[in-house]
C-alpha cells in the first residue's frame, strides 16, 4: 500500500518548477494528506524543506532514491 | 508564521536574462505564502508586452556573460567563447544578438527552465499584483493595450503604498 495520497513527478524541472508544481498540487490537497514528490534538481532538496519552513507543511521524509531526489509532504 | 508577509519589486531590466529573477522571485515568493506586488518600470515595462518576442540578450558590454554552444557533442558544448571574441566584434557584427538570444533559448529548454512568459502565467494565476508605471508608459510611447490583461497602470506612490509597512515586507530591486 502507498503510504501517499498523491504523487508529483518533477524530473527534469529546474528551479523554481518543482517548487511552484508543489504548490499547485498542495493547494488542491486535503489537510492531514500525503504528497510525494520527486525531482532531478540538486537544489530542491534544501528547496523543498524551505518551503515548508515557510508554509507550515510537514516535511515527512527527504532521500534519494534511485538517482532521484524523493520527498514525502504531509498538508497541515 | 514569522518574517516576511510580502513581497514588493521594483523591476527595471528589460533583456531576455533579466526577465528571469524577477518572475521567479516573484512566483516563488507566493507559493511560500506571501504577497507580492511587481512594479515595473523603465525598461522592465518589456516584460508585461503580449509581444515578449523583442525580449533579447545583449552581450555587448557585458563580459561576465560565458558564451556556450547549447548544441553539439559535449566537446563543443564545454568551450566558452567569450573570452575568445573581442567585445568590439560582440558590438558590431550584426545578429549577434539575435545568435545570442536564440542560443539562451535552447540553453533554457536543455535545463528544464521555464519560459519567461510561462513564469509570467503562473506569477498571474497565483494572484500576483502587476503595476505598470504610467509616466514610463507615456515616455516610451506605449498604449495600454499593448501589454497583458491584468496589469494596473499607477505612479510611484501606489508602489510605496504597497509596500506598505517596512517590518513585514521584503522589497527588491531588480
């Protein structure tokens, strides 16, 4: 079973893409759900967690997996 | 949420590379829930056209700028040939602009970079305030249909208005 509620795959974006597609996805979201996303860009990583400093969201989870950068954000 | 609850440019540039940091700043700083207002003035006035197509690079007089082939084997692509061009022949030979233009087109494409008029899409679908300065309109000659739907055309102080309060807002001058 997945342990997300969506998923968005961000390969191949470069800044601020993955960022402003997160945002787009979220926003659509229900509080309390699981967004996965996944990216190439090297910078999403401190990225994303500085997007949800500033937005209140959850940073669940943030690894590699596969040669991709794998995140997992819980809406609050 | 602590810090910074808008964001207020004033944006001045109006080349293809300068098109960028004010859009992604811009469409940036709203996914991170703050508000932003975009002045833009002078030359920045080029960003808000429909037409977005007279947006060029300009690589006379700008040594800083590498100039890398977006195109070829890898070899090819890795030479920077700024260095090896004079200035003065970046200046005068004609197209030169127009080659350099073209070449950051495709560099952006090779990069997953957006267009500029796809960050400008996404500033307007989060809701970010443009203003165009009317005195520069007038000066350049422009009419008020020649630039985008949802722009508002105001002075200097509507822009400090928007600023507003120092202590919760960012400004940036671009």
């Amino acid at each position: 079973m997945a342990d997300f509620d969506q998923e968005l795959d961000a390969s191949g974006l470069n800044c601020p893409l993955p960022i402003l597609r997160t945002k787009k996805t979220i926003t659509k979201m229900e509080a309390g759900q699981v967004l996965r996303v996944i990216a190439t860009d090297p910078g999403s990583v401190k990225d994303i967690e500085a997007f949800c400093n500033q937005t209140g969201n959850e940073l669940v989870s943030s690894g590699e997996e596969g040669g991709k950068f794998v995140f997992m954000i819980k809406k609050s | 949420m602590a810090g910074t609850e808008k964001v207020a440019m004033i944006c001045t540039k109006g080349t293809l590379d300068w098109a960028y940091p004010p859009f992604i700043l811009g469409s940036t700083a709203v996914a991170l829930d703050k508000e932003v207002s975009m002045f833009f003035t002078f030359y920045g006035l080029n960003l808000l056209l429909k037409d977005t197509s007279k947006l060029r690079v300009s690589p006379a007089g700008n040594p800083g700028m590498p100039m890398k082939l977006p195109y070829g084997p890898e070899w090819l692509r890795k030479i920077d040939w700024a260095p090896k061009l004079p200035n003065l022949f970046m200046n005068n030979m004609p197209g030169f602009e127009w080659a350099a233009s073209k070449m950051m087109l495709q560099s952006t494409k090779n990069h997953g970079v957006a267009s500029v008029e796809e960050l400008r899409e996404m500033c307007q679908e989060f809701e970010v305030k443009f203003l165009a300065c009317q005195m520069t309109v007038e000066l350049f000659g422009y009419e008020h249909s020649d630039f985008i739907d949802g722009v508002e055309f105001v002075g200097a102080s509507t822009f400090f208005d928007e600023a507003g309060d120092a202590s919760k807002t960012m400004t940036l001058y671009l």
